[in-house]
C-alpha cells in the first residue's frame, strides 16, 4: 500500500501487518478520494447510521476541541465491517490531526509498541485495531502510557538493569476489536468513551449504498438499491461489495443500470439469496436440518460436516444466523428454528422427539460444543 494511504481495509483474519505503524494523513490525496471517498466518510456528519454512538462520539470531540486539547482515549467494539476503523479515521480528520495505524497483531513485544509511542506527536491520534490481539508485556506499557502519558524504557538485563522514564506528548488511542470481551478490565477501564456499534437497518445501508453508488458514478434505481441493502446481513462493508459486483454484472449483461432485475440477478449469481444468506450459511441450516433432524448438534461435528473450521462457523455464519432466527444455542449444541426450515421449504419433524425450537429461543449464554 502506497504511503500515506489511510484507508486500508483492516480484517481480525489478516495477520500479515506491518510491525512499524505508519503516519498517515486523514485528509488523503486527491487520486484517494476517487477511489475510497465512496467507502469511508471523511467526517461525522456524513457518517450514516449507529446514531447513538455518533452522537456521543461528536460530543467528546466537541468538548476537547473547546478544550484545546486531545480527547479522551476511545474503544470501539463490534461485528467485522460495521465502521470501526471508519470512525478511527475520522477521529483524526475531526482534530485536525495525523492518525498513526497498527494493529494487536503487529505489536508482539512491547518494544514494538515503546518505538510507536516515543515516536509520536503532540495530540495524534494512535489507531490499535484488534487491539485484543495485542501481547500482554505490550498491553502493560500501554496501560502507563495512556494514563501517566509515560513509558519505562528498560536499559540493561538481569540484576543491573535500569528503567529510564520517557515522557510522551498528550496523545489518543483508539483501539478497534471484534471480541471485546477478551480484552484485560485493566485495558478497558482507561477507555474515557466506549462505543460499540450493531447491525445496521435496511434504510441505513440503503442509504449508504445510494450515496456509494452516487460517488462510484453508478446510476442506480431505487428498487435495485434496497435489494442490495436488503441482502447486506446489516453491513456496510458487505452492502458496497455487492453494490460492485451488481455493477459488474449490469456492466456486461444489462443496461449499465443497477436496478431491480440486475440486483436479482447479480446476487443470484453470487449466491446470495433473498434473506441474505450465502453459500457457508445455507450450508450449515442444510446440514442442520437434513443431516441431523434440527438438531441439536455440536459445532464441532456441525463444522466437520459443512466442510469448515470450528472457528470459521462460529465467527462468521453463526452471529447472522441466530441474529436473524434461523439457527438457536442450546446446552447441548445448534437447532435449526422453524425459521430455517421454511427458507429450505422444508416441513419440521414431528415424530423424533426433538421439537422445534421457537424464532425468540436464543437459550443460555455458555453452549454445548
């Protein structure tokens, strides 16, 4: 990625970071903003969606402005491509100052993270994504660092060493993660604001696509927008992934035009079906419904027979899935719904025993594997 390009695309699954942060410039180039303007908003006020995080996020960045100082450290916590690193972003361009970017994974020796920090100026803004993934000696100098604005750079080894104090600049992190509950209290608690952000309606995402649509120079009906919106599981980064793939198909077989009948067809091709779901999730209410009666069953067995790893069914099929009512957890492993029968157009069973669990049926918190 060229220098200066704050755009990148951030994933939990990416574990190919650079170990150095990079200072990058919020405002972005001109040849930039033709191509990552219609993704990520530059500005608060054209953040669509999360009303109530965006509202108080724009408080806290109001108040330090009239402050004069550097806002308090922020965490924001939720599902992949919801516009965490969005945000991160426009933190910066809201104070007017550079963003610094790493991730957990790049930061494996606090080292790593006193080379970040001593090399940082007066009121920029440090962007940790997955920051849960960071290792604990790092997370420790992170917790004096962002409290005291210090660090202690250990000279020497054994009996002899010496930890020579370093002052820092008045800075602020903001830290991303996807699982915020494996993050240390300690870690946590020095977060001055917290925001997580859920799912988005079908207005919203429509909204976002008509307005990435606009900026990608695509014309788009409004029946083909609200399709896409509709078969975005509720995100922005899915919804403008289909919004080009709709696009690409209208390109080659249609009129240039992404309406209705492109949109339908387009997602068709791609796999993606009316409610949403893709190839690995009707593969695993499939698996559910036709190969063990319903269930309940395992996730592990449940992986082995749709062909993926445990913790790719857990992280990326299953939140939408029981989220939209077609699979439930119960003590002893994943049911399919009545929900998931009937998008299979297939009648429940009656006679094994095993009822149906109701749509409202999440069942408890700790589950059978």
């Amino acid at each position: 990625m060229p220098p200066g390009d704050w755009s990148c695309d951030l994933r939990e699954s990416d574990d190919s970071y650079d170990a150095t942060a990079r200072v990058v410039d919020p405002s972005g180039s001109e040849d930039e903003r033709a191509v990552e303007a219609a993704l990520r908003p530059k500005r608060l006020a054209d953040y669509v969606g999360q009303r109530k995080v965006r509202d108080q996020l724009g408080l806290v960045l109001e108040a330090a402005r009239r402050r004069g100082a550097p806002p308090d450290h922020i965490l924001l916590s939720g599902p992949p491509g919801l516009g965490k690193t969005t945000l991160a972003m426009i933190v910066a361009a809201e104070v007017e100052k550079p963003i610094r970017v790493t991730s957990g994974p790049a930061i494996q020796h606090a080292g790593d993270l006193a080379a970040i920090l001593s090399s940082l100026m007066e009121g920029e803004v440090l962007f940790l994504d997955e920051i849960h993934r960071m290792a604990r000696g790092a997370e420790e100098m992170l917790y004096l660092a962002m409290e005291d604005f210090r660090v202690d750079v250990v000279v020497g080894k054994g009996p002899g060493a010496t930890a020579i104090p370093l002052e820092l600049p008045p800075f602020t992190v903001v830290g991303a993660t996807t699982r915020s509950g494996l993050l240390p209290a300690p870690l946590r608690d020095r977060f001055g604001f917290t925001g997580h952000l859920d799912f988005y309606s079908a207005e919203d995402l429509a909204r976002i696509v008509r307005r990435s649509s606009g900026l990608l120079g695509i014309e788009a009906a409004d029946e083909g927008i609200r399709e896409i919106a509709s078969r975005s599981r509720g995100t922005p980064r899915i919804a403008n992934r289909l919004l080009r793939r709709v696009r690409d198909w209208a390109q080659v077989h249609g009129d240039d035009i992404v309406d209705l009948r492109a949109a339908q067809a387009a997602l068709t091709l791609f796999d993606v079906d009316e409610a949403g779901l893709d190839r690995l999730d009707r593969a695993v209410i499939e698996a559910l419904c036709r190969r063990f009666g319903g269930g309940p069953v395992g996730l592990s067995t449940l992986a082995v027979a749709v062909g993926e790893e445990a913790d790719t069914l857990e992280a990326v099929a299953e939140p939408y899935l029981v989220r939209e009512g077609f699979i439930v957890r119960t003590p002893r492993g994943r049911a399919a719904s009545a929900r998931a029968w009937s998008h299979l157009g297939l009648t429940p069973p009656t006679s094994t025993g095993q009822p149906v669990l109701p749509l409202e049926d999440s069942g408890p918190t700790r589950f059978g594997d």
